[in-house]
C-alpha cells in the first residue's frame, strides 16, 4: 500500500499522537484529495499541530492501484485486512 507518513518539524518521541487516517467512501487519495473535485489539505494541518499523521491510498487507487487487478473488485474484508497488515 502506497502512504505517506507526515511529522510535525521535530523527531517523533514517545506519547506523541499519531493518527491513521483511512480514505472515506469513492475515489479519495490519502490527502483526502478526489478527482470528483474536492481538493482538501487538513491532514497537513495536523503537523502544525504537533500531530503526526499516516495515511494510505486505498487498494486499488492512486498510489495503490497495481495492489489490485481493478478497484471494482476490492471488498470491505480487504480494506480491513490492509489496516490490520
């Protein structure tokens, strides 16, 4: 699976939250970009924040897109095993 992990400007250190962001229903990237028009950045306002973030694309799509044969094929099951993996 394609990601991308981002971090505030200093190393990560224990009890800094780190959250993992899983891209919501249709065509939506790991920055919670879609080509259906929705072009959102709120996932790099977290490290501004001093939250560190990791997000994936979903199997099938963008980065992650030769994970599977087609993204029509990819079911709820799968998504949950690629969290657990």
């Amino acid at each position: 699976m394609a990601g991308t992990l981002t971090r505030p400007d200093v190393a990560l250190a224990d009890g800094m939250p780190v959250v993992l962001i899983v891209p919501g229903s249709g065509p939506t990237d790991r920055d919670g970009n879609s080509p259906l028009g929705v072009a959102a950045v709120a996932y790099a306002l977290l490290a501004r924040q001093g939250i560190a973030s990791v997000r994936i694309d979903k199997r099938g799509l963008f980065g992650s897109a030769g994970a599977v044969a087609g993204s029509n094929a990819v079911t709820i099951a799968d998504y949950g095993d690629d969290l657990i993996a």
